[in-house]
C-alpha cells in the first residue's frame, strides 16, 4: 500500500474519530446541563447516563477487537456511526430518565467499538507492525476533538436546543461519518497486515521480523501492567477533563485565568503529538510512554508547592504527558506482542481503563470538595506508580 494511500487513510480516519469523541466522550460537558433541566433530572444523573456508557464501552470492546481482526475495521465502524447515530436521536427524543439512560447504553455500545481502540485495532490490521506512524496521524487529527466539538455544540445547542444538538450530530454521522469510514481499505488489500512498508527492501531478516510476532518473556506480567498503566492514566485523564478549571481555582488561580489555562490541554496534546512524530518516533515507544508518564506528576508537583503561578505548566505538562500516553495506549501492545490477535488483546486491556474512566470524574470531584488542590496528591501517585510499572517493562529482543 502507498505511502500516499495510508495518508489518504489516516485522513479519513481521524476525521471520522474526531466526529465520534466530540459527539460521545464530548458531549455531556456542553449539553448535560440543558439536558437536565428539560427532562427534570439533576446534571449528576445525566453524568451517572454517561458514566455506564463507559462501562458498557469497556464490557463491548474486546468482542470489537476481535471482529476487527477477522474482518477488518471498516464494516465495524460504518455500523459504530450508525449506532452513535441512533443513540443521539434516541436522546433527541427522550421525555424522561428512562430514555435518557437508554440512549447513553446504546451510546456505550457505539463508543466500546468506534472510538480510538477500533481505530487503532483497524491501522494495524492494514499495516501491521507498519502503523505506529498512522497511530500517531489519527491522534494528531482527532487531538482537536474538544476544541471543535465543544464550540459547535453549544452553536448548536444555541440555536436548535439541546435536543436539536443531538439531532444534529446524529446527522453528521450519517451524512459524514458513515462515508468516511466507509471509504477505508479493505481489509484484504493488504495480503499480510505485517508486510514490511512500501519502498523497503525485503531481506530474509526483515522478512521474518515482518511475519513474527514479538513474544514478550512474561506474557501476562507484561499484559497486567499494561493494563494497569492504561487504567490509571485513564483516570487521571478523565479527572482532569471533568475537573481541570475547578483544580486550578483550588490552586489560588482566578475563574478567568482557570478557563484559559485549561484551554492549554489540547494544544499540548497535539504539540506532544507532533514531537512524537517527529523527534521521539527514533525512540522505542516504552521510553516515550515512560516520559509521558512522568508529565502530570512533575507539573501536579510544581503545582502543589507554588501554587497558582505554576498553573499553565501543569496545565502544558499533564496536556502533553496525555497526548502521549494516548499513542502508547496504540503502540505498546502492538510493539511488545506484535500485530497478531491485536483488536482482542487491546480490548481486554482496556476494559479497567474504560471502568477507571466511568468512576474518574465522581471520585475525583469527591475527593477535591473535600481536600482542594491536596486532591492532586492522589493523580500524582498514580502516575508515579504507572512510570514504576512501564518501567518493570522490558522491550522485546
């Protein structure tokens, strides 16, 4: 497959994720308050909706992971847009709390197979051990979820209300989505998914590093503490999504300053994004997960001792360590197991962090009402002991 092929792909595909985090994992930030007030609930009970999306994403995805790596990935996502599609009608029409849970279920069952794991799982059932760069693309793409689905839903939810919002995004996933995903190659185009990349010469040794796949010494050592790494900093990301402004003011930063400041996140991700296409690509992807890992708690540290003047470094370091973290959670599996089995294997390391991610922003909340900024020791800790566990990883010989 070209080069100009897969950058055709990479296109395509982290415009479509781009559509399908700003209209799921994006969504509650700008429309839960609305929702609430319509349908008679209180805000924390459309995040409670929003909370077993995520857990029925996480019991989903390994069942996605294996479809993709029998049948690639564009039959799974053309049906993922239909069903984020038909989760945000159902929310567009829901009266009551009963509606509105039903349609976060069947929004968990779109995201446990159409977010950024089926994406990856696809990459790498066309490249193989090829697509760590495409990894990268569709993150750089899709790095810009927040900063364009949240503006657009609250045009949206300005000018039609919040259910027009929802009918809205539904229509983008059918008018846009759907084609997208559905122009991806098929699976079979490439004859083997581990094929070594256009242009380089095929040698007896790169011919069997292409077709084997990397087996780690430890095989379930290796697949626990990925999980475990996965599952913390997924945590800590989700924290901070929910919470990152109301921190910062615990921290001694005015309400104005807090909203700029967290506006740093995804410039920093997506700058992170680019240095790891660019400069740390020539490193293992361990090393580059193991320096992202240690971003938050250096940022959350400076923040701790000086309080509110450290704000935008924080803010920059942990944007950037997540931006990081997010290719690794592609690329590690992938470099320390091999292409083999990948969508499977992926989906059941992700299922803690999608359970991590569903509790983050209640426990989280819980514990900055009740401690202020002395809550950041908790997602220090956590990313200390997710930088031990990467680094009682070895990469494969």
């Amino acid at each position: 497959m070209s080069a100009a092929s897969q950058r055709w792909t990479v296109a395509r595909l982290g415009t479509a994720q781009t559509l399908a985090w700003a209209s799921s994992y994006y969504l509650p930030a700008m429309l839960a308050a609305p929702m609430a007030r319509d349908l008679g609930v209180s805000t924390p009970t459309v995040f409670a909706a929003f909370s077993v999306a995520l857990i029925v994403s996480a019991l989903l995805g390994p069942l996605a992971g294996r479809t993709i790596d029998r049948h690639g990935g564009r039959p799974v996502l053309v049906g993922t847009n239909l069903l984020f599609a038909a989760s945000l009608a159902g929310m567009a029409l829901a009266q009551g709390p009963v509606g509105l849970f039903a349609a976060w279920v069947l929004m968990g069952v779109a995201m446990g197979s159409g977010l950024y794991e089926a994406a990856f799982a696809t990459l790498v059932r066309l490249y193989g051990q090829g697509a760590r760069g495409a990894i990268t693309g569709i993150t750089l793409i899709a790095g810009f979820a927040s900063t364009v689905g949240w503006p657009l839903s609250a045009w949206m939810e300005v000018q039609w209300g919040w259910r027009g919002a929802c009918a809205g995004w539904a229509a983008l996933h059918l008018l846009v989505g759907v084609p997208l995903n559905g122009w991806l190659p098929r699976a079979d185009v490439t004859e083997k998914a581990s094929e070594p990349p256009a242009g380089n010469p095929v040698t007896p040794t790169t011919e069997k590093s292409a077709s084997a796949s990397p087996a780690p010494a430890h095989p379930l050592r290796t697949t626990v503490l990925l999980s475990f790494v996965f599952a913390v900093t997924w945590f800590t990301s989700t924290a901070m999504a929910a919470h990152l402004p109301r921190l910062l003011q615990a921290s001694g930063t005015s309400l104005q300053a807090a909203v700029a400041m967290a506006a740093l996140v995804g410039p920093a991700q997506v700058a992170a994004r680019l240095l790891e296409f660019g400069l740390l690509r020539r490193l293992h992807p361990l090393l580059s997960a193991q320096l992202a890992a240690a971003a938050h708690p250096v940022g959350a540290a400076l923040l701790m001792l000086v309080g509110g003047p450290a704000a935008a470094v924080f803010t920059v370091l942990h944007g950037a360590g997540n931006g990081i973290l997010t290719i690794a959670k592609g690329t590690l599996p992938l470099v320390l197991f091999g292409p083999a089995g990948y969508g499977a294997r992926q989906g059941v390391m992700m299922v803690p962090a999608r359970v991590a991610q569903a509790f983050a922003p209640v426990l989280f909340g819980m514990l900055l009402d009740s401690t202020g900024a002395a809550a950041l020791w908790l997602t220090t800790l956590l990313g200390l002991a997710a930088l031990a566990a990467l680094w009682l990883l070895r990469p494969v010989a």
